[in-house]
C-alpha cells in the first residue's frame, strides 16, 4: 500500500514537471513572437540607401528617420 502511494506521488510530479516544462515554453515562446511583431520597420530607398519612413507598432513608439531604433525590420523601398 505504501509503495503504491509513492508511485502515485511519482508519477504526479513528474506529469506536473512535463506540464511546467510546456506552459514555460510556450510563454517563452509567446514572449518572442509578440516582441518580433512589435520591432518597428525602417523603410530604406533603394536608390539612395537613406531612411524614408519608419513605421512604429508598439504604442508609445516615436521612432524617426532622425531617432531610430536600436533593433528594426529593413524594407527596401522605391
């Protein structure tokens, strides 16, 4: 009978540590995407390579051509 609650117990910890292990993963992975989609893009002339525009997604963002961002998705514009 003890042995029986034992491997019980072992076995909901290690289902409850597989579940951890997901849910963990996919906030990560939630995390990142959102930050991706949130990245500004910076659209570049193709004839004279300067910044043409920038287009903010996150709210709050003021980027310019004058002020740009750290970390920017490039588009090639005409």
């Amino acid at each position: 009978m003890k042995n029986d609650a034992m491997f019980v117990i072992k076995g909901s910890l290690k289902f409850l540590g597989g579940c951890f292990i997901i849910v963990a993963a996919v906030v990560i992975l939630s995390k990142y995407v959102l930050d991706m989609l949130s990245i500004p893009d910076v659209q570049f002339s193709y004839s004279s390579s300067e910044c043409v525009k920038v287009l903010n997604y996150a709210e709050g963002d003021k980027y310019s051509c004058e002020n740009l961002p750290s970390k920017f998705n490039n588009v090639w514009v005409k």
